[in-house]
C-alpha cells in the first residue's frame, strides 16, 4: 500500500507509540482502540496497521523498547570498585531511569498479562537478564564477604520490587527530592544485605 504525500514514516511512527505509551498507561490497554490511537495522532485508523500488524504488537514493542532500553544504559552506566559501589549505582541507576519514563515503567508491570505466550516469554527473558545483573552484584558481595542474603534470586527481585515501587508514590516538587530518595532507599537496601 503507499502511503500518501506528505507523510513521514520517521515522524509518525514515533507518535503512534507515544500515543499508545500514554493511552495504554492512562487508560488500560484493553479500554484502548486503534481508533483512539490513530485519533490521537491524527491520522485514520487503517494508517496504523502501516506501523504494526496489530494492538499487541504495539504493547509488545513499547515494553521491548523499555526493557531493552533499561539493559542498554545499565551497561553505560559507570559501575564503581567493588560490589558495595556496584550496589549502590545499580540503586540509584534503577530510580533515576524509571522516573523518567513513569508510563513505560506502569505499563510494564500492568499489562504485561496481556501479551501472547511467545511475546510474554520475550519480555520475561529481558527481565529476567536485568535482574541476573542485581544478582550478580549480590552473589560477588557475598563472595567477597560484604552481603548476606539467604537466597541471592528472592534479594534481587526484592530490591528491584522495592525501587520499582517509587513510581507509584513520588511526585516532582514533592518533599523529597530525587536525590534523597535515592539516599533513602540506597540506605535502605544498603541494612537489607549488610553482612
């Protein structure tokens, strides 16, 4: 099919999943249709099946892109001598990213149930390879004689829980800045695996 004059695959593909992003996330992906997204954007509804073949696609994309997004500036992140410093960057690492993207972040815990087997699976296995990441810190805290924790797997999932859940109650301009959150829950999880 062509598309017509004037249009921008690398303008309006963008603005499909940032449409989606943000009526998935305010309103549920079940309660959305592609008629709303494509109304959003505006564009007609048939436009859309040019960016994706279908509306779990588009689910499964945006929460592909955020995980794979997450994995990719964990490994630019600067890593700090030893698992204490690994620790507390992965910490403050986790709180500053997901605050950024509070829609992806929801969205990745909602509705993930509303994906096919294949593309739950793929999703899993992303997230599953980042919280190896946390586990790895633990396991070598450990070894090293700086961490105790009764079983490394249920302390990193956790911990991820645990920061994971400041999106759910920190507001900007709020009493507590970005940064003392991130002191807080660093001290926090700090006690929590402290040999």
């Amino acid at each position: 099919m062509a598309r017509k004059t004037g249009s921008h695959s690398e303008i309006t593909g963008p603005r499909i999943r940032d449409a989606a992003l943000k009526l998935f996330a305010r309103h549920g992906f079940a309660a959305v249709s592609m008629r709303q997204i494509a109304a959003e954007v505006g564009v007609q509804a048939g436009a859309l099946y040019l960016y994706t073949p279908d509306k779990e696609t588009l689910l499964f994309d945006l929460l592909k892109a955020h995980m794979d997004d997450l994995i990719e500036a964990w490994e630019a992140e600067p890593k700090g001598e030893g698992p204490v410093a690994r620790l507390e960057g992965f910490v403050r690492f986790h709180i500053r990213f997901n605050l950024e993207r509070p829609d992806a972040v929801f969205l990745s815990y909602m509705e993930l149930r509303n994906l096919g087997s294949g593309n739950f699976a793929a999703i899993e296995a992303l997230r599953r390879d980042y919280e190896t990441r946390l586990e790895t810190i633990l396991r070598e805290g450990q070894a090293a004689g700086v961490f105790a924790a009764p079983d490394t797997k249920i302390a990193a999932l956790a911990i991820i829980a645990m920061l994971t859940g400041v999106n759910t109650w920190y507001r900007e301009g709020g009493r507590l800045s970005r940064q003392k959150v991130g002191d807080i829950y660093w001290d926090m999880v700090r006690k929590a695996v402290a040999a």
